[in-house]
C-alpha cells in the first residue's frame, strides 16, 4: 500500500473545504487558513489520519469482518460502487434503509426474500403464477437487488463503517454508535468529527478527492484480504502434510477390517476424541481451573458499573479477567484495561480507560462525592 502524498491530496483538491460560515467549531483542529470565504483543510493532518484509518482498515479486513461502506450522494455512489465492489465488501449506495443495523434480523429477511425469487425461477415455480403475478414479483426482485443487491453477502453486522458525508448519512452514523462499531469516515468543515472513531479530514463533495481518498481506503482493505488469504493458505498444506500419514493408516486398517472407508475413518474420529476428553479431564484440576463467571463473583465483587464510561458488558469482561474490585482496578493498567475489553468484544475496542483507575481509586477510598463531582465535570469519564 502506498503512502499517499500532500501533493497528489492537493492535485485532488482534498484540501478545499466549505464556506466559512458553515463550517463546524470542532473542525478547528484539522483546519490550516481562510481563503477568499472558504476554509482550507490542513492536508498534512489528512495524510497522517488516512494511514491512521487505512491500518485499522487493514486490521479489521484481515480478521475476516466486513466493512460496511456507506455513500448516497450523487457524485460519490459510483466512485464507492466501483471500487468497493472491487474488494468484495457491501456498501450501500442508492438509500439508507431505516434501521438497517439497529433492526438487521428484519434486513436479512428482505434479502432472503430475494433468494426465495431466484429460487422460484431456478426450480420453475415462477411459471406457475399468473402474468400480474410475475409482473409483480419482478417489480419486487427488482427493488430488492437496487437498495440491498450490494449486501446480499453480509449475513452479520459489520465491523466498521466507512462514511462519506457523516452530514448526510447523519442516520447510519447513530445506528453505529448506538451499537458500539467503529466509524471511518471523510469528515469535511461542516461535520462534526466528534461523531466519528477515525476521521479523515477531507473534501467529501469533489468526485475526483472522493476518488482518491476511496482508492487509498481500498487498497489498505485489499492488503488485509492478502494477508487473512496467505494466513489461511499457509495454514492449509501444513495441515494436509500431518493428516496424509493418518488418513493413509485408516485406509489400510480398514481394508483388513473389510469395512468402508468412512467406517474406519469414524472409528478413528471416536477414539481420538474419546482420549482427548479423557486426557482433558486428566489436566482440568491442575492446569485449567474454572474461570470465575460475573455470575460468580457479585457476591464478593464490587459494581464496576458505577466507574464512569464501564457499561454492563465492560464489567463482565473485566470480572472474567479477575478485576472484580474498585481496589484492583485502581492498580491495573489502561494498556492491559483496553485489551481485555477489545479481547472480549470488538464493539469494546473503541472503549478509553484511561480514567478508570483513577476513578476505581476514589471509589477504593470511599470518596464518593469526590468522585460524583469529578464526573460532573468530565464528559462520558475522558479526561
């Protein structure tokens, strides 16, 4: 993946922002100067929060999850078309559905429904049906195929958004955020970058700065498909190496036993498994003691709940990791905090513990009102 230059964002007119009197307060950051009542977009910072955004990209298309891409304004539905379909991920493009990750059992229905038609042709039931009947049905197959065609391959919520315009698409940005998945998005001086995880402060209205922006972001996507592909390919002839001895042992036993081949290789699968339970059940007591369970532990654990920014299942994944008092939490690290959050839940990832043991110490202490006044003052317990 190559890094992009200031002086191709600048030939792609990344760099030209909204008039002044729209822009937002929280673009201030990525903003360099005003020219003739337009803002101009501190391209140095875009350079460096791209390669931001295009690894974690890269990370999340490397461990197998899909990144959502989500685009439906005129000049950038099929500039993002075109390339995402390139990297085989879904993207939306012609209009937002209501509740497309909030309410997704009911999306996939509308995709199954879909199947249900090809189906109904495939095996010659469609003929069945009267011609207002198939008129209708095609009209149906049609609509389908233009609004969610493109996700037809997305059976789970994906593990991010990338958004053009966080403006426009200001419904898909708060159905991500109230399920806790990352936002990436090209963030221009009219937006709030508050909203979003990985901003990428850039033009969003110009075709060709869309372009390159979405080239760079698919190409990081492509070398983390490269990378899950030469992971599982150098996996799979390791594996057929030490299973061709075995398979070649089964065939000969089961040749003297004059049984078919599928017999000896069960019989095989049922010894193997039967020694693997008994020698699992050998170690249990010594190696592998009983995790404690949230479950478990709230008898003697304190309510982690109360330490601002830690929801229900934050304080389950850090009991199940043995910090199950404000006084361990007080002394654990927030390196070690975010891991065994982004371990437990992907949708944790995004988390800032930062504060945490700070807060955990006060609440150690006995120091309530300290505490209560110290997250009056601090927005969602982020310093």
């Amino acid at each position: 993946m190559a890094k992009v230059e200031v002086k191709e964002l600048l030939e792609a007119g990344v760099h030209f922002g909204h008039l002044t009197r729209k822009w937002n307060p929280n673009m201030a950051p990525y903003i360099y100067m005003e020219r003739n009542g337009i803002h101009v977009i501190n391209l140095y910072k875009t350079v460096a929060k791209l390669d931001e955004a295009n690894e974690a990209l890269k990370k999340i298309a490397a461990s197998g999850r899909k990144i959502l891409f989500v685009a439906t304004k005129k000049q950038a539905k099929d500039i993002v078309a075109d390339k995402v379909a390139k990297v085989n991920m879904p993207y939306i493009t012609e209009r937002w559905p209501g509740g497309m990750l909030t309410n997704f059992v009911t999306i996939r229905k509308a995709v199954k429904k879909m199947a249900s038609i090809d189906r109904m042709k495939k095996d010659g039931t469609f003929l069945t049906l009267s011609k207002k009947e198939r008129l209708q049905v095609d009209r149906l197959r049609a609509k389908l195929e233009k609004n969610l065609g493109s996700i037809s391959e997305m059976t789970r919520l994906p593990g991010a958004l990338f958004i053009v315009d966080t403006m426009r698409e200001h419904i898909a940005v708060k159905e991500a955020q109230k399920l806790n998945i990352p936002i990436f998005a090209m963030v221009d001086t009219n937006c709030d970058p508050r909203d979003v995880d990985f901003v990428v402060p850039s033009n969003d209205d110009a075709s060709k700065s869309i372009e390159l922006i979405m080239t760079q972001v698919t190409d990081a996507v492509a070398e983390g498909l490269t990378e899950r592909k030469a992971e599982k390919q150098g996996d799979a002839p390791k594996a057929k190496t030490e299973e061709a001895p075995k398979i070649a042992a089964q065939k000969k036993e089961a040749e003297k036993k004059e049984i078919t081949a599928p017999e000896a290789v069960e019989e095989k699968v049922v010894e193997k498994v039967a020694e693997v339970v008994e020698e699992v059940k050998a170690k249990a007591p010594k190696e592998a003691p009983p995790k404690k369970t949230a479950k478990a532990s709230t008898d003697k654990a304190d309510d982690l709940t109360k330490i601002e920014g830690i929801g229900p299942k934050g304080a389950e994944a850090l009991v199940n990791a043995s910090i199950d008092t404000y006084a361990k939490l007080a002394k654990a690290k927030a390196d070690k905090i975010k891991e065994i959050l982004t371990e437990a839940s992907s949708r944790m990832a995004h988390l800032d513990p930062t504060s945490w043991p700070k807060q955990a110490k006060m609440a150690a202490e006995g120091k309530w009102d300290e505490l209560k006044e110290w997250q009056d003052n601090t927005k969602g317990g982020v310093e």
